[in-house]
C-alpha cells in the first residue's frame, strides 16, 4: 500500500497492486482496475516513485527471506 493525499487534504493508502492508469488533467486521477477514480495532490511522477519504492522494499523483504 502507498499513502496519497486527497484533494480535501485526507490521506488514503492505496494498493499499488491495483492501479489500472494516472492521468494529470491537470489534478492527478488514478484509476483503478475496479473503474473507481481517486483525485489527489501528488503529481503523477510522485505517485510513480511511491510505487516503485513500495515494490523495491517487497523485493527486499523477499529477498533478505531466501538468504
């Protein structure tokens, strides 16, 4: 799960797992794959980092559990 910033300031965790796409337009909208949007503040390069950390630190876990 990734914390994102609402437009109305509340923060929400999403599972990255099921992002579908992000659009800037120009508020960030991430869809999901239930068809359901979220808006948020973060600018789509940002919640592309969050992704990318949140699965770097599952390959880790993973990894540091077979060593």
């Amino acid at each position: 799960m990734i914390v994102l910033t609402k437009i109305n300031k509340a923060s929400i965790a999403v599972n990255c797992d099921l992002i579908e796409f992000i659009e800037e337009t120009p508020d960030t909208v991430i869809t999901m794959t239930s068809n359901d949007k979220i808006v948020v503040t973060e600018k789509m390069s940002e919640v592309i980092e969050k992704v990318v950390q949140y699965k770097r630190l599952v390959l880790q876990l993973i990894e540091s559990k077979y060593e």
